[in-house]
C-alpha cells in the first residue's frame, strides 16, 4: 500500500464504513471505547445511529485533547478520517503519550445527519446553534423573516423572479451581511436554515454527558472540532469559537492565522451556542483552547446554494424520488471532496493542527 492509499482509507463512503474504521482503529490502540446510540430512530442503510467515544492515555490525565467529527452531519466524513488517521499515527500518539495527555474522541456528534446527509440533526437543528441556555432569552436575528422566503421559494430549483427578488436583496445589503443574516443562526423558524432548536438536542446533552465524564478533572483542554464547507478547496481555516479572553492562548498555540468570528477576520459568521461552548460549562476551571477546523470544499455560495436546497427538500416531503436523490449527493459533495488530493491535504493539516495542540498542552 502506498502512503496515498493509506490516507485515502482513512475515509469512508458512509457513516457506517466511517463508525465501523473509527471502531477497529480505536480497538486496535486498546483505546477505552463507549457508545451513546440515538434512540429511535435508524441510518440510511437501516444502521444503528451512535456518537462513540474512544479515550486514550492515563485516566486521570490534567491536560486533555479533544477531536470531535460530524458535528453537521456529513461534514463528518472529513472528521473521521482525521481520526482515523490520528489513531494510525505511531508517531503522534507516542508525542502524546510522552507528554502524559489524554486523548479524547468524539466520532459523529450528530450521527443521524452524517447517515441521512444532512446538515441538521433529526430535528433540522443546526448543532452548532443549539448550545445556547435555553432558560434566557434567546439570540435574535431579526433579519431572518426577510431572508428566509428568498432564501427557501416555493419550488426547486429557483424561479428566474425567485433569483432576482435575491439578487436585488444581495444588491441592498451586500453579500456579507446576507451571509451573516442566513447563517449567523435563528430559533424562530423549525424548518428554516441554521435553526437552533428550542431545547438541548440530544446531541448536546450527550455531549455535555461525555464531558463530565472523561473532562471534568482536566485543567487544561485543546478542542479541536473538524468542518468542512468554507474557505479555499482543501485549506483548513482555524476558527475560533471561543470567548474572547481565550484568543491569546488560541493564537500561541496555533498561530497567527487563527481566525475569531467576533473580529470579522473569519470564513464564518460569528455564530451563536457552537457545541464547543459546552466546555465553559461543564469545565469552568480549565484553561481552554477551542478550534473549529474548516476545510473548503466548493466555493462558499455553492455551498450556501445546496444548503438551500436541502432544506427546500426538507419542507417538500412531496418532491420526486430523482430530484431527492440529486439534492442529497449535491449536499455530501458539498461538504466531501472524495479525491485523494483534497484527502491529503485534510490529513497534513490536521496533523499539524494535532501536534500544534499537544505541544500547547505539554507546556501547560
Ligand atoms: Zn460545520
């Protein structure tokens, strides 16, 4: 096997391949493995849906690192292979186990999404809008009622009269803002986009379940959570998802090209109850260093184009079998580039980004 063949097989075709690697690797390290599965409901292929986790390094380890996958469904594919790939590291886990860290991974936050492919989970919620307390009041954005029939029209694919009431509001407002409008994360519309739900998904409670766990001793955490779908083909885009006090250490760790939402410098919108958020709550004493790590795919409108038509698909359960079908491969190569190139270039990247952390956590 070459070494581009050994990288390639760290991703899978499915969520299932990808849960079934994800399991032989962690088995094959003698990693502590859990299951969390989703109750009730089924995979694509009629599998079982579970977030797994695999634990390595000392139980009671101070400094932990975090990698998280499939936080928005079939961007999971990309985050899975990068556990994969980590779990097949001789070398970098050996850095880890020299420095005595812990190694927590989370595969397929939202199982039911990477399955299905989709975006959302079970609930059309956004996970990465959910982790807000939802015993406040909740994040506006008013600017949601006005764009949510532009960007969901009656029918798919749009009207040239749909593309223009669009283009005319793109017009007024400029790109960025109708970016932001869209995806900065709504709780007013359940079928719309980037909904956040009105209560704890169980992806969140799960996760916030996991933590307590495996996380609640840790003085110090790197978390790194794998995306896809913004930025540059292939390039990964550190984002920061963290409260401002935390960007120093981000930035001494990861470098210079660490982007936070809340400065404007970043692919993303500055987005309201990502799931790293959970850390501040369930680890209010640890020192804390969050990435959301944000591989490009196809360019961002294209993108933004797929989600639409997910979600359009999503409130027409009446369109035809042919159209569903191509609105689902659209979306899961809107978020995978199955090419060896892209591949190989998620792997280099996240490994940089993985030993990055484990030195920032050995010197903490
Ligand atoms: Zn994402």
């Amino acid at each position: 096997m070459t070494n581009s063949q050994a990288i390639s097989r760290c991703f899978s075709g499915t969520y299932a391949e990808a849960r079934g690697k994800f399991l032989d690797a962690a088995a094959a390290r003698d990693a502590r493995v859990q299951s969390f599965e989703l109750p009730g409901l089924r995979g694509a292929l009629g599998e079982t849906l579970a977030m797994d986790v695999a634990r390595l390094g000392p139980a009671d380890a101070k400094r932990l690192l975090v990698v998280s996958s499939g936080t928005h469904g079939p961007e999971g594919f990309c985050g899975s292979g990068c556990q994969v790939a980590l779990l097949n590291d001789d070398e970098l886990l050996g850095r880890l186990a020299d420095a005595k860290l812990g190694l927590l991974l989370i595969h397929a936050v939202n199982p039911h999404g990477f399955s299905h492919l989709r975006r959302t989970n079970e609930d059309n919620i956004d996970l990465n809008r959910n982790h807000v307390d939802f015993g406040k009041a909740l994040p506006l954005n008013p600017a949601y009622a006005e764009v949510d029939p532009l960007v969901l029209p009656a029918t798919w694919p749009p009207t040239e009269a749909d593309n223009a009431a669009l283009a005319a509001y793109i017009g007024k407002h400029g790109e960025a803002t109708y970016r932001a409008n869209v995806t900065r994360g709504q709780y007013v519309v359940p079928d719309g986009v980037f909904y956040g739900g009105a209560a704890p998904s169980w992806s969140n409670r799960t996760v916030r379940a996991i933590l307590r766990e495996h996380a609640a001793e840790a003085t110090h955490i790197g978390w790194i959570d794998v995306h896809t779908g913004l930025g540059p083909y292939g390039h990964g885009e550190k984002i920061y998802p963290g409260r401002p006090e935390g960007l120093a250490r981000a930035r001494a760790w990861w470098g210079a090209d660490v982007f936070a939402p809340f400065e404007g410098t970043s692919a993303s919108a500055d987005v309201s109850g990502p799931v790293v958020s959970t850390v501040y709550d369930e680890c209010p004493d640890a020192a804390v260093a969050l990435m959301g790590l944000e591989f490009g795919t196809l360019p961002s409108m294209e993108v933004l184009q797929r989600l639409r038509a997910d979600h359009w698909l999503n409130r027409h359960p009446e369109a035809s079998q042919a159209q569903r079908r191509a609105i689902r491969q659209g979306l899961r190569e809107a978020f995978y580039c199955d090419e060896d190139t892209w591949k190989g270039m998620i792997v280099g990247q996240s490994r940089v980004v993985l030993l990055q952390t484990t030195q920032g956590l050995r010197a903490a």
